[in-house]
C-alpha cells in the first residue's frame, strides 16, 4: 500500500525538475536551450495543479497545446 501511495505522490513537477537535473546536462547546449524554454512553459502550465502524474490525460494535454497554439509565435506564415 505504501507503494501506491508513493506512486501517487510523483508529480510532473518532481519528473521535470529530475530531467533538468538527470538528463538536460548530458545534452547537446542547442538542445539544453530548447528544453530549458520548453519546461519553463511546460512547468507553468502543470504547476499550477500539482496532480499526480499518472492523473495527467490527454484532455490536458490538448489544454495545454491549445493555450500554447494561442501564445506561441508563429514562425511559418
């Protein structure tokens, strides 16, 4: 049960602040970049409900991209 609960507990928050810490270093400095810009909108968008991670469903997802479709530049015209 303490496993469950554990589990529950991980939030996208806690994941995306281990990558910065984990994985963002071992990438390309473009790439570290590009991913320090794109967990900046993405930690603004699921910081503000800490939900567990496994309670994220593609309905937020497709929140999420049409707030950023909204604000985003648009680079092709």
């Amino acid at each position: 049960m303490a496993a469950a609960h554990a589990k529950s507990a991980v939030t996208f928050v806690y994941v995306a602040s281990r990558y910065r810490v984990e994985i963002l270093p071992t990438k390309a400095m473009r790439t570290q970049k590009d991913n320090l810009a794109e967990l900046k909108q993405l930690m603004a968008f699921f910081n503000g409900s800490p939900a567990p991670l496994d309670e994220i469903e593609p309905q937020h997802i497709k929140q999420y991209l049409r707030g950023r479709g909204k604000k985003a530049p648009r680079i092709y015209p």
